[in-house]
C-alpha cells in the first residue's frame, strides 16, 4: 500500500504538527527534532488505550 500522506511529529511533545501529502518535504524534515508517521499509522495509534 501507497502512503497517501504523512504526520510530522514533534518527537519531544509528541504532537503533530502539520499533516502532508508532498513526499518530497519529508525528506527535508529535521529527523532529529521530528518524525515523520505515515498517516495510517499515526492513525492507529491514536487508538491504542492508555495503560493506567
């Protein structure tokens, strides 16, 4: 499957910061202060339980 589009994340905070569809940006993005999530993944995750 084809991402169709990408969640930059600030790695310190964890929040999002801007969503993409231009692939080429993502390789610009500073890997040491953000990650770049594909939007499926970044997805699910938001629907992982928090343990308690």
């Amino acid at each position: 499957m084809i991402d169709a589009s990408w969640v930059i994340v600030d790695k310190v905070t964890g929040e999002p910061v801007l969503e993409t569809t231009d692939f080429e940006l993502c390789q610009f993005i500073n890997i040491e202060r953000y990650r770049v999530v594909p939007v499926l993944a970044w997805l699910v995750s938001l629907n992982v339980p928090e343990e308690a």
